[in-house]
C-alpha cells in the first residue's frame, strides 16, 4: 500500500493534483472553511453511479452529499505537455496542474535574506523564537494579492537539531512573522508548532507540499478536483491524503 499526504492552496477552480500515481483512495479536508470539517473522499472501488465523483460531508454532523463523475474526484492519467494554454498560471497557490515542491529553501535567496541555519527560542511555552535571518517576501502578501514570491510561511516544515540534546525534530512553522514583508529575525517573530530548543536549522519547506509545475514539463498522473466551494476553496489551505491498495 502506498500513501501520501500534504497540503496545497485551494484555487477556486478545477486543479490536477500530480502526486506521481493514480490513486484508489482520496481524502481532502478544509480545515480553513470556518472550521467546520467539511471533508471531501472518493473510492476508486466504489462503484455505485450515484458516487463516482465522491461524497462530500459539508462540515461537521451533516448529511453527505453523493457527487458524480466530473463533480468532485476523478482520476487523472498524466501525460499533458503544459503550455500558457492549459497551465494558466504559474503563480504561487495558483495554477492549474500541481506537482510536489519539496525543496530546501533555508540558503534559497529567493526566499531568505541570507542562509537560515540558526532557531533562537527566545520564550519557552509559547513557542517563539526567532531566526539568524529574514524570511522573504510574506508568503501570506502572495496569496492576497499575488505580488509577493514568498514560499515560507504557514505550514512550512522545519527540521532543527537542538544544541542541548542534539535531538532532531521536524515541525511546522505556525507564523514565520512575515504577513507583508521580510520579518522572522527579531526576538519571538516567529511562532513554531511545538516548543524547540535553540538549535541548527536543517531544512526548511515552502509552506504548500503541491506548486505549479512548469510549462514545458509533462504532468505525471494524480487525480483531478473539480470541486470548488467547501474543498478547494481559493486561497484556503487544503490537506489531503491519497493511497494505492494492495490488490
């Protein structure tokens, strides 16, 4: 059995998800959407008419609702050149086919003012801390206006090894402190998912495991989303789970 999972910015529109196989299995959840739960799966072997497109549950103790082919989940088999044509926008959180950007972007100079290699926890029990440099470009001016290039922010992954202990632990960035400009340098600028030591920055991730692939490339298979209200929608974050079964 294979399964991956992730996160990737809703776009309000139709989106292929190229996660590199065609699932059996997938679940989404927008845990943005007022927080109400509302929670999108789709089973390749379920086989009844009424629900090849998936069975959305709108939020949290409400009915489900059936969606058919092309309303919600449909598999995808990759093989498309993208072109300015059908890849529309390769802005960040945009985009209409989406592959994996798991990059290290700690010594990117795109994102940072300089390499990242230091995490101060300047005040334990609230997880602040601060960095030895800038954060970029806010990730959170990207997704309201589009003028950023910001790739840190929220739910960005961290790996640090703690100086004391030497443990290594991988979170995710709540805050980088970077809502509209470069920030994540001063003293409790940034807040952490979890209490960590002072220690060496290992890696850090962009903040959506799912970008716009490149026009040029040829998409690999995944599945298409076509649902764009509850899932999907644009400019929340979107958390999925997808799996191939043992046959």
């Amino acid at each position: 059995m294979r399964i991956v999972s992730g996160q990737f910015n809703g776009t309000g529109a139709a989106v292929y998800l190229c996660i590199g196989f065609i699932p059996d299995y997938v679940k989404i959840i927008n845990p943005e959407d007022g927080i109400t739960g509302a929670t999108l799966r789709w089973y390749r072997n379920m086989r009844a008419a009424e629900v090849t497109g998936g069975i959305l549950n709108e939020a949290d103790g409400t009915a489900h609702v059936a969606k058919t082919a092309g309303q919600a989940i449909d598999p995808y088999y990759g093989g498309d050149i993208l072109t300015s044509s059908n890849q529309t926008s390769t802005t960040y959180g945009e985009g209409v086919y989406l592959g994996w950007d798991n990059r290290d972007l700690k010594a990117d100079t795109d994102h940072v003012a300089s390499e990242i290699d230091t995490w101060m926890l300047d005040t334990s029990g609230s997880r602040t801390g601060s960095f030895n440099a800038d954060v970029k470009n806010g990730l959170a001016a990207v997704i309201a206006s589009g003028t950023g290039s910001g790739h840190i922010g929220e739910g960005s992954r961290i790996t640090i090894r703690e100086t004391v202990g030497q443990k290594v632990k991988t979170v995710f960035i709540e805050d980088p402190g970077n809502g509209g400009q470069d920030a994540g340098e001063a003293d409790d600028e940034v807040t952490l998912s979890e209490d960590v030591k002072s220690g060496t920055v290992l890696r850090i991730t962009p903040a959506f495991d799912l970008a716009p692939i490149a026009v040029g490339n040829v998409t690999p298979a995944g599945f298409k989303l076509s649902l764009t209200s509850l899932v999907n929608d644009n400019n929340e974050l979107q958390y999925f789970e997808a799996a191939k079964y043992d046959y």
